[in-house]
C-alpha cells in the first residue's frame, strides 16, 4: 500500500535558517568554541587584545546563517598576520617611549624589528570543523 509524504518546509526552513534554529545553535556553538581558544592562543601583554575577542550572534545574511569571532583592537591584525620592520618617529609635541633591558628609553625614531605572526584566530578555527571536538 503506497502512502503520500508531505514536506514540512516551513519546519525545515526553521531548522536550517532561523536565528533560533538548531543550524544557529551549532554555530553560535562553535563560534564561542574558536572564541574560547584564540583567548588561549593569543599574546598577552596588557591583556586587551585577549578581552576584546567575542562572538557576534546569528544573524541572517544574503548568503544563509553569519556568525563572526572577532578581537577589534587596533593592533589585532598585526599581532596576527605580523609586521615587516619598520620606523617609528614620535608625533609632533610628543616622544617614542619603550622598554629595554629593564628600563624606559627615549627616542625620537625608532627601528623597529618587526614582529612574528600569530595567527590566533585562524588557527583556532580550525576547531569549529573539528569533528571530534565538537
């Protein structure tokens, strides 16, 4: 005997699309997973760069279900991708104050010799498609 199936396609449409669903659950899931372990990857300092990493929640976009992990200090990228060496010269009325060998210095240009990456984020997102963390 044959039956008839019919489609839920609003309930599947819920499930893979809304910013309540389950699809939206598993990535806000994940994104505080990668948020989690880029604060244990990144350089400390002063301890901004690690307190300024978030999650923003599910949102729809034009292209389906957006969350993002981000850390929007000023220094972020660079810390991440590293930096070349450079020149630093002190800004008008001011002076280029450092740290050497225990003590403050003062410059008016500095050589810079650049800094490794540390690619905190995207290594940590690496996690997110992990299977077996997940």
């Amino acid at each position: 005997m044959a039956g008839t199936f019919k489609l839920n396609e609003r309930g599947i449409n819920s499930v893979l699309n809304s910013p309540r669903g389950d699809v939206a659950k598993d990535l806000q899931r994940r994104a505080r997973l990668v948020a989690m372990a880029a604060k244990q990857r990144v350089g400390v300092d002063t301890g901004l760069l690690r307190k300024s990493i978030h999650t923003t929640k599910v949102a729809r976009g034009y292209t389906g279900l957006i969350v993002s992990v981000r850390a929007p200090v000023h220094y972020a990228l660079m810390h991440h991708n590293g930096t070349r060496p450079h020149t630093i010269s002190k800004r008008p009325g001011r002076i280029v104050r450092f740290p050497s060998r225990g003590q403050i210095v003062f410059a008016d240009v500095v050589i810079h010799p650049g800094t490794r990456p540390n690619p905190f984020l995207l290594s940590s997102l690496e996690l997110a498609g992990d299977r077996s963390r997940v």
